[in-house]
C-alpha cells in the first residue's frame, strides 16, 4: 500500500500535480499581467499552456507559458485594446446608471446588463483560441461569435468564469483581502484550465 502511494501515477500525486502546475500557471499569468496592458496576452498564453496540460503535452509551464506569450502578443494586444474598450464602456455605463433616479432607471439598469453579458458571451472565445490561431483581429472575433451561437451556455459559462472575481469582489463583504491573493495563487490558472476543458469538450477539440 504504501509503495502505491509513492507511485507518480497514484491518482493523489496526479492531482497533487496538477494543483502545483495550476499554481505555477497563475504565478504566470500574474507576473506577465503587471503592464496591465499585456493582461489578454497573459490570459490566452494561460488558456495554451492549460490546453496543452489536458493534452498531455506540456514541456514546462514557465517554458510553455513565455512561448505561448510571445508567439501572437501584437495580434493579441490589439484585441486587449478592443475588449479594454468594449468593458470600459460597460462598466462607465453601470456606473452612470446607478447614479441616476427614477422608475425606469431599474429597468434600463437590468437592460444594460443583459446586453453586456450578451456581449461577454459573444467575445467569450476570443482569448482562449487565440493562442493557436492564425487568424486575424476582426476573423478572431467573428470566429468566437459564430462559436458563442453554436454554444451558448458555455460561452456563457467562460464569460462567468472571466467576470467571477470581480462579481466575488463586488458582492462579498471583506473580499478584498484575500480574493486576490487567492486568485494570484491558483484562480488564474484553474480559470484558464477549466475554460478550456469546456471549450475542448464542447467543439470537440484536439
């Protein structure tokens, strides 16, 4: 019993293993988001490295990960410009709402949400296939919408994944103190890895 248990496939070393790599990943994704504006170069590398994990071909996460980061970072750079808008609109949008007043306000309120979560699930797919994409900026996005029509739910579920720590941070009194420590330390990795499970089981992916 005991020699099954130093075994490096006993199923508790595996998970144990997967646990550090996803670690390792969000430590990363982290280190490599700190110019803020290299964040979607950050997410997909993370999104790659994750695929290539499920694939039982990673060389490396840190290895993984640079080449992953370096391989598309214009292409991807131009689309964390466009998704930086697009959410910085939306979010300038709730902002303006919740300091109006009146009746209708609740109403538009609810409207707008429901459009930016439409559009969340619309570029749900952008970063997480971008990695090994040739595709350009506007076909990248057109390919995540096609994406999103054919799978709604789990465009919906990504788009749930990516907004969930800050839904964590703006719902949960005292947060703040260790949400993002949390995340830093396994949340983007477990992110980035639990979205491409999905992604590859639900277009069938290899």
């Amino acid at each position: 019993m005991a020699s099954r248990f130093f075994r490096a496939d006993n199923p508790y070393n595996e998970v144990m293993s997967v646990v550090g790599d996803l670690a390792m990943l969000s430590v990363a994704w982290f280190v490599c988001s700190i110019p803020l504006v290299t964040i979607g170069a950050s997410s997909a590398a993370a999104c790659e490295v994750a695929r290539t994990m499920q694939e039982g071909r990673d060389n490396g996460i840190f290895r993984g990960f640079w080449a992953a980061f370096k391989r598309r970072v214009g292409t991807v750079l131009l689309l964390t410009l466009i998704l930086a808008c697009v959410w910085g609109l939306a979010v300038f949008d709730l902002w303006y709402l919740s300091r109006q007043s009146g009746d209708a306000v609740s109403v538009v309120y609810g409207i707008t949400v429901a459009v930016i979560v439409l559009v969340g699930m619309v570029l749900a797919f952008v970063l997480p296939l971008s990695g090994r994409s040739e595709l350009g900026v506007v076909a990248q996005i057109r390919q995540s919408a096609r994406l999103a029509v054919m799978k709604p739910l789990v465009a919906f579920v990504v788009f749930a994944l990516d907004v969930a720590p800050i839904a964590l941070l703006a719902t949960i009194p005292g947060a703040i103190v260790w949400a993002p420590m949390l995340y830093i330390v396994f949340g983007a990795g477990g992110t980035a890895w639990l979205q491409m499970l999905l992604i590859r089981k639900a277009f069938a992916l290899q």
